[in-house]
C-alpha cells in the first residue's frame, strides 16, 4: 500500500477562472523521500492543503496510508506530521514551551514528552536555547523548532512546505541530513516541497514536477535527468519542463 | 480531551503574562476608567443630590414673598444666594449678564409687587370662602391681578433635566408661601390672629413626600442612588467586553503567522482548543470584574466617593459575572473569525463594543432613550450584564431573579462560538 494515492484530483477555487488542480494522478511509496515541485502557483500548496483535510477537493480522491481524506481524517491527522512554510510558532514562548504545547495537543505529555523534547533539541543543536524565547531566535533556528514541532508524535508521513527557505547554509545541510537519518532509521515517508532544486536532487528518492495544476514529470531524479536531452541536473530539467517565464501567482 | 484544553489555557497564560501592554490594557487601563468615570459622573448625581449652587437673587419686590422665598431656598442647603456681585446690587441685566457669561448657573427675579398680589389674591380666596359659608367678610379691596412672574433665568448650557429640578423646586417654594398667606389671611378674617389658635393654622402642614424602597428594608438594606453604584457596574461590563481587542487581535496573529494552520491539521478538536482559549479568557475577564468590585469597595473612598455595596448575593453576583465573561469573550472570538486583518478587527470590535454599550444604558439610562433605540438596546449584551448585576445590587434580587439575564448572555456566547466555528470552517473549504 503507498503512502499516498491522488487520483484524478481537482480543485477549483471559489471566483477561480482556470482550476488549481487538473486531474492529477499520483502514488508516493512508503519510506521514501517524495519530492513535489513546481513553480509559483503550481498547485504544490493546494495539494498538501487537501492532504491534510485543511481544503476540500473538487472533485477525484486522495487517500493517506489507505485511508480516505475526505472520510478517515481524524484517523490521518494522528498518522501525519505537518512542517508549514510558516514559522508556526508562538514567539513569546520559548522553544521548550512551543515544543511543550504542540507536545501535549499530541496526547503527549510528562517524561515521554520531555525527554523526546531533549532528544531532538539535542540533535538540532537547541539544547543551549531552549529556554530562549522564539522571538529572539534566528531564522535557522526557528525553522529547526518548526520541523521538531512535527515529528515529536512520530508519524508515519511527514509533510514538508518548503522546510529551508531562508536559512543559512549550515542549518540547511542540518535540515537535510536529518530528514536522510530519520527516513532512513524509521522507515518514514518524506513528502517535501521546495524551490531548493538542488537540495532536492540530493535528498528526494522520486520527485514529482507539478505544472499549471498538472503532473508534467514523476520518478527519480538521476531517471529524470537521464532521459531529457542536454539536460545535467533537476534544475535544468525543472527549466525545460515548466519554462523561464516569471510566475506571479 | 482536557489535555488539550489545559496545555491551551497555560499557553494562553504564559502568551499574556509575557505582554506588559496586554497586560495593562487588561487590568489597568479598566481599573483607570472606572474611577475616572465613577468621578466625572459623580456631578450629575449631585446636581440633584449634595451639591450647592451658587444662585443670583433680583430682588425687586423687597417684601413678604421675596424673604420667604430666600429662607425658603437658604432651607434647602442647595443655594448659596447672592444678591450682590461685587458689592453691587444685582438688577435684571447683570443677572442676565452674569448668567450669560456662565457665572452663575441661574439666576431669580422676583417682580416688583408680588407680596401684594399674592397677598390680594390670599385675601380674595378666603373672602370669597367665607361669603360661601355665609360669614361677613371684607372684599372691598380687591385688585385686579397684573399676571407677575418669578422669572428663572438658566446659564444657556444648562441641561434640560437640571431645569426641570429647578422649576419643580421653585414652584413648590412659591406654592408654600401662597398657602401660608391664604391661612394667614383666614386667620385674620376668623379674628384668630393672635394665641393658641394662630398657631394651630400655621401649623397646618400638607402632606409630604418621601421616597421609600420597593423592596423590604427590614433586614438592613437601604437605598442606593450614587454616582459609584451606577457607574462601577457600567463601566467593569464595557471594560470586560473590550477583551475583544486583544483575544481577536491574538486569533488573527495565529492565523497571519500559520499556527493556526498548524493547529487545524493537528489531531483532535479544534473546538478544545477554542474552548481553552475561552475558558483562559473568561478567567481574564472574571479577574477583570473582581479587580474592578475591590476598586468600587475599597478604592471609591479614597477618592471622595461613597464605597460600592455589592449586595448579599455573592454566588448570584459571580453567576453573572461569569455570564458576562462568556458573553465578551465569545463575542472576541467571532470579532477574531469574521475579521481577516489586525486593523479591521480593532477597529469594528472598539466601535462595536462602544456601540453595544452605549444602546445598552451603560452611559445614559435606557429610560431616558428613545423608544426604538430602547427596543434595539434591549437586544444588547452589556444591557443584559448590566441589568443582571443593578438587580442584584439595587433590587437585592437572587438568582432566580437574574436568571433570564444569564440565559441571554450565556446563549449570545453559544450563537458567537457556533457562527465562529461555521465561518472558520467554511474559510477552510
């Protein structure tokens, strides 16, 4: 069974002329790292947002671990973890609180809790801050308390919206070679979003390029690269599939 | 479930605590409106009450009437009466002047001659009396009447109900002296004028007026008409209903800064996590409304005004205080949904908080409002709390009394949650 199984998925949205999503079709194998992409607009946000039960789809399905989105979603919100783009955190709490709070909205709670805390603020070097407030963090350290803030509950897909913009170079080789061990040792699917094609190249397993609402390429990336003409990397694949016009969605 | 709730509630608590502005704009700033405006409304309540006002006196009569009516308004203790200003005496057009120029809040003027036409008019009622009963009497000097007035002359910003006190009084003044000089003159007619049975007619009273409580008075409770009984109340609700501004405020951050997502695709219910933030909120508020009854109690008198006296019923009291509560801070949370930027929240929740307390009698009684905005302000939540909490104090009412009044509030809280939810489900799909 794949992690995740699209099929025919649309979405218009309300006063929309052109659909977000055209049928798309689409099965994520468990364990890997999944990677979507596409430019501005693409349709990347909305399909992570049917995912996790935040839109509703037009019309086809989706399902997550086998279980329907539209039907199973209290059972699918215990099985995923959800890294926004956004820093979702408080920023008058420190990072031990934030951890804390998301922690116990987990069902988590006592030694359990604390010691997972200890451990992966361990692991991203955040044991010194930890009673830091967020407000007075750094940009790398802010989105390495939003990714713990996903995974304290260990699921079984963890969804990525664009996990390293706007960090430095260190936090971001961080970010990526842990995503690699925690795939790696837990079995965990990676559903990731990025503009960093590069970093993608490296981390993904498969990747998908989503286009106007269309899938336009899905496989792994040396395939992909391999089968285009003149093409040496996803960046350049990227290019010859989806153009050089600016996208000012 | 109540993991949830209470990690909400402690996130909730630490998120404020860490806000001195928050902080301030909560307990502060409330505690400061309601001495200011238990202070500044306490004139009104004077006007009518304790204060003395300094009166000009026109004195061109200089008899009988024009002394009775001075002794009858130095009894009072309300005037202080001037007849000079300056060392000069005051004629009709200083008065007007002075007056005017808003020296002196009105002024009287007593025509040349009333003592004799009152006298006249005196005699004329008791002669024509006593030829009714077929007793002698003399009525060959009877005058004809000349239509006099005590003219009232009103500093032209005077309010209307300020004038309606003063008239009230000074017919009432005029109307003693006129039945004085008709007993006086029945006297004389009688040949009672000197002894016993003079005083016997002077001491003729008319019935009086007192005001007594609607309620028994028996187990010590007594009347309450201050400045601080009406405006503590009044004023702890309006500051309890401008929680909307921070809790909106705090929702819209979440939304703007993506936690909210975060929260929506957690697992569990997202009403737990509303129903935390609530019950933290409402805890605000409760603190709010205690802070602001010690204010009334304990704090009143240091600034020259009388102590709140919060009545018996001290559960029936925290009953609808926690109504009120619910109400604002439900009211917040629909404020926070509907509104989809920090500025439209601030500005639509501020307004309509002072729009909801304004039609609700929280700054001029409903009574004295038009009839339809009486009708519109009868659907107001501050007049519900404010109604509830009057009943308790000024009624000595329970709760079995105020219970419809917490069944309104605390159903305008379920109505808020429910539409708040509706919308931020719907903003979803």
């Amino acid at each position: 069974m794949p992690a995740v199984s699209i099929h025919s998925l649309c979405k218009t949205y309300k006063d929309a002329v052109e659909p977000s999503l055209n049928s798309i079709s689409l099965e994520i194998p468990r364990a890997t790292i999944f990677g979507f992409l596409g430019p501005n607009g693409a349709g990347k946000t909305t399909t992570l947002s049917i995912l996790c039960g935040l839109v509703k789809a037009t019309s086809g399905s989706a399902k997550i671990l086998g279980k329907d989105v539209s039907k199973e979603l209290k059972e699918i919100k215990k099985c995923i973890g959800m890294v926004p783009q956004d820093i979702a955190l408080f920023p008058s709490l420190t990072g031990q609180e934030n951890l804390t709070y998301f922690g116990n909205l987990y069902g988590l709670k006592g030694k359990v809790l604390e010691n997972k805390i200890e451990h992966y603020l361990d692991t991203f070097g955040l044991t010194n801050n930890a009673h830091k407030r967020v407000s007075q963090y750094s940009g790398g350290m802010k989105r390495r308390i939003n990714l713990i803030a996903g995974i304290l509950h260990d699921p079984q897909l963890l969804i990525l919206d664009e996990p390293t913009v706007g960090v430095d170079v260190q936090s971001r080789k961080m970010i990526s070679d842990f995503l690699k061990s925690y795939n790696k040792a837990n079995g965990i699917t990676i559903l990731y979003t990025s503009h960093m094609l590069d970093e993608a190249e490296k981390l993904c397993d498969e990747v998908a390029i989503i286009d106007h609402g269309k899938i336009v390429t899905q496989g792994a990336p040396q395939a992909l690269i391999a089968q285009q003409e003149n093409c040496h990397s996803l960046e350049a694949l990227f290019i010859q599939l989806t153009g050089r016009s600016v996208r000012d969605h | 479930m109540w993991l949830r709730i209470s990690a909400t509630i402690k996130k909730e608590y630490l998120t404020l605590t860490r806000d001195k502005a928050g902080i301030t704009l909560l307990f502060f700033m409330p505690l400061i409106l309601i001495v200011l405006m238990a202070l500044i409304q306490d004139a009104p309540f004077r006007d009518y009450q304790e204060l003395k006002f300094d009166v000009l006196l026109v004195d061109n009569d200089q008899a009988k009437v024009s002394q009775q009516l001075l002794t009858g308004l130095t009894n009072t203790k309300k005037f202080s009466i001037h007849t000079k200003y300056k060392e000069k005496l005051i004629n009709d057009a200083l008065a007007k002047k002075l007056v005017n120029e808003g020296k002196f809040q009105f002024a009287i003027s007593i025509p040349k001659g009333s003592t004799a036409q009152v006298q006249n008019n005196a005699n004329k009622i008791v002669a024509k009396l006593l030829s009714s009963l077929g007793m002698p009497s003399d009525t060959s000097a009877f005058k004809e009447s000349h239509g006099l007035h005590i003219d009232i002359i009103f500093d032209p910003t005077a309010k209307s109900a300020f004038k309606i006190a003063i008239n009230n009084a000074m017919e009432k003044l005029v109307a003693g002296i006129e039945t004085d000089l008709v007993l006086s003159a029945m006297s004389e007619q009688l040949g009672t004028g000197t002894g016993d049975q003079q005083m016997a007619f002077n001491q003729i009273k008319s019935i009086e007026v007192k005001e007594v409580a609607a309620y028994d008075q028996s187990n010590g409770l007594t009347l309450l008409t201050n400045s601080v009984q009406h405006n503590v109340p009044a004023w702890t609700i309006f500051a309890m209903f401008f929680i909307v501004i921070p809790l909106g405020g705090a929702l819209l951050k979440e939304r703007e800064d993506g936690s909210l997502t975060r929260l929506k695709i957690m697992p569990g219910s997202y009403t737990l996590l509303l129903m935390g933030k609530v019950l933290f909120y409402v805890g605000v508020c409760f603190i709010q409304f205690v802070l602001m009854m010690l204010v009334g109690v304990f704090a009143m008198p240091l600034f020259g005004l009388p102590a709140l006296q919060l009545g018996h019923e001290y559960f029936a009291l925290a009953v609808i205080a926690i109504s009120i509560a619910f109400a604002a801070t439900s009211y917040g949370i629909l404020i926070g949904t509907i509104f989809k930027t920090p500025s439209q929240s601030l500005t639509f929740g501020s307004v309509s908080v002072v729009l909801l307390s304004a039609i609700g009698g929280i700054w001029v009684p409903m009574y004295v409002m038009p009839l339809m905005m009486q009708k519109i302000g009868a659907y107001s939540p501050l007049y519900w709390g404010l109604n509830g909490i009057n009943d308790l104090f000024l009624r000595h009412e329970g709760l079995l009394f105020i219970f419809p009044q917490i069944a309104k509030l605390l159903g305008f809280s379920a109505i808020c949650i429910f539409v708040a939810q509706w919308i931020e489900k719907k903003s979803f799909q």
